[in-house]
C-alpha cells in the first residue's frame, strides 16, 4: 500500500512539473488520468500491479 500512495504522489509532482514547464494541457493531463482509472478496473489492472511491483523491487534491490 505504501507503494501505491508513493508511486501516486510521484506521479502527481511529475503531471504538475510537465504542466508548469513542459506545455502540458491540463486537458492532457485529465485525459491521462481518466485512462489510470478506466485501466485500473479492466481486466489487465491485475498485470500492471505486478509488473509495477516488480520493477519496484529490482529498483530497491538495487546497491549504488
């Protein structure tokens, strides 16, 4: 769960910075999240959390 909330917050200062300096529409950027949440309750949400939680875990296991 934690990752979830930190992945989202992540993405909403990433949204907010493309919007303020990169020209993102704020139409985009609704458009974007309407899609998060269509994929979210299709059948393939199941396969984006795992792959999400694999990359999150290669990315933690990882030693700099």
């Amino acid at each position: 769960m934690a990752l979830s909330i930190s992945a989202a917050v992540l993405m909403l200062v990433i949204v907010v910075v493309l919007i303020r300096r990169s020209g993102l529409k704020l139409a985009h950027a609704i458009i974007c999240a309407l899609l998060g949440f269509y994929l979210a309750s299709s059948s393939i949400a199941p396969s984006i959390q795992q792959v999400t939680s694999n990359v999150a875990g290669m990315i933690n296991g990882l030693k700099l």
